[in-house]
C-alpha cells in the first residue's frame, strides 16, 4: 500500500477549539479520522504529523524521502513565510498536495502568497476540511 505523509503546521491543533466561524467545528483529530478513512478506500496509507516548529516540519519533509509517496501539507502561516519548507519539498520526489482550509486569496492580502505553491503539484483552498479528503482522491489519481 502505498505511504502518503499528511502535514499540519502552525496553530493547526487548535480547529474546533477557536474561531469556528472561520475554519470550522472539526477538529485536527477528526480530519485526520476522516482522512484515514477515505485514505483506506482509496488504497493509501495515511500518516498524519502536525507541529508548530517550522524546523520539525522540515526533518519529517527530509524523512519521507525514505518513507512516504506523496505529500499532502497544510503549512499554516509558514504558507506565507517558509522557504525553509518550500527548500525541504523541492529534495522530495513524489507529488506533494498543498490544502488550505480557508480560501487563502479571500482573506488578507498577506495570505495571498504562498512560498509552498512553487512546489506543489496541485492547491486546493477554500474547501473547509474536505480539501483533505479531495487532495487524497487526488493524488491516488497521481500515483495511479
Ligand atoms: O486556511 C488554512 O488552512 C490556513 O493554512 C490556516 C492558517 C493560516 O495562517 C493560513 O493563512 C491559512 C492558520 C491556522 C490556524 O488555525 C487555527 C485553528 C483554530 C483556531 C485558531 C487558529
């Protein structure tokens, strides 16, 4: 089965217990429920990470060049700021999702840019927490 390595950066812990009007009532551990589901249906193994330290973030990227066939990442404010993570995602090999769950361009003009969309092979933002599930459906399509 084939190893995909789903990344939550900064302040991501934290759906469900704040600002629910903004990014929803789910909480991490529900995505990462619901995505190990889908991942299952599809034929995907899921391994779900998060972390609020940038350079963390970075060794688990360096890693899954051993470990993982794809990259589904929701970098959080490192979006608009790491090129640390863009740095690490350019040494791996396989298709790498990026997955906002806001609609990052509706939102502050500081959002707009993200570092990690040079890298990816598809960005899906906006979609609330589904976009988790439709970066899998993409990427089993990827790794056919
Ligand atoms: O829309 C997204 O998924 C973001 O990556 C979320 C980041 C934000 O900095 C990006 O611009 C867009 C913020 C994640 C913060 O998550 C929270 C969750 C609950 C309560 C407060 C923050």
């Amino acid at each position: 089965m084939k190893h995909v390595l789903l990344l939550n950066g900064p302040n991501l812990n934290m759906l469900g217990r704040r600002q629910p009007e903004i990014y929803g009532a789910e909480t991490l551990d529900d995505i990462i429920a619901a995505s190990t589901a889908h991942a299952q249906t599809l034929g995907l193994q899921l391994e779900a990470r998060q972390s609020n330290i940038e350079g963390e973030l970075v060794t688990w990227i360096q890693q899954a060049r051993e470990t993982a066939a794809a990259i589904i990442i929701n970098p959080g404010a490192y979006s608009h700021t790491s090129v640390a993570i863009l740095d690490a995602l350019n040494m791996f090999e396989g298709p790498v999702m990026e997955v906002h769950i806001t609609n990052i361009h509706k939102r502050e003009a500081f959002r707009h840019h993200s570092f990690v969309s040079a890298r990816a092979d598809g960005v899906i933002a906006g979609c609330g927490t589904q976009g988790y599930e439709l970066a899998l459906s993409r990427l089993a399509r990827l790794l056919g």
